[in-house]
C-alpha cells in the first residue's frame, strides 16, 4: 500500500498541519478524526487496515486529516460564537429532575 505523510505549515492557524495520504488511485475519500482527534488515528483505530483491500485494489484513495478541534469548539475558554452546540452539550452540568448522577453528557 502507498503511504504518503504530508505536513505544511498554516500561515492562518499559526501552526504545522499534518495528514496522511492512502493509496495510489480511486476515489478520494476524506477521513476527519473524531472529536479531538489526530490524523493518525484512523490507522491507529485499525480502519485503514479495514479498507486495505479497496486501496490496494485501486478502488479508494484515503485522505486522513489534522483536526483544529482544541482550538475551536472544544477550547473552553475560546471566543462563544465558534464554539459547537455540541461541545456546550458535552460540558458538565446539573442533573435535572429524575436523572441519576450527572445525566447524559452527549446528544441529549
């Protein structure tokens, strides 16, 4: 399989942005981490692994991204209109009435 890691430095964000590349040809699929994730986890989650086949076959060029989630919406303490509904979610709150503990913390 052709792995290909790619870093360039981010006038904008101030910062190096990573992202690794999977394959040779087919069509490009574009892999965003998780919440706060990294580039590399998709591999290290065992799904590139997963998809071997349709890249070594020519079928899918894997494109896994760098995140800027700690300086967006998961930074607490950033500017409140660049923040996501789901990260206020995902910050602790009361329990309400009838919840146990401190209630569901995600996708209420």
């Amino acid at each position: 399989m052709n792995v290909a890691y790619h870093r360039w430095w981010s006038r904008n964000l101030g910062h190096d942005m990573e992202l690794k590349v999977y394959g040779h040809a087919g069509k490009p699929v574009v892999v965003f981490p998780s919440c706060g994730g990294r580039f590399y986890e998709y591999e290290d989650f065992g799904m590139v692994e997963a998809c071997r086949p349709f890249i070594d076959a020519g079928a899918v060029t894997l494109f896994t991204l760098d995140s800027v989630d700690g300086q967006s919406w998961l930074n607490q303490g950033g500017y409140f209109p660049f923040r996501s509904i789901f990260a206020l979610r995902a910050s602790p709150r009361e329990p309400r009435a009838g919840e146990a503990g401190g209630g569901a913390r995600y996708f209420e």
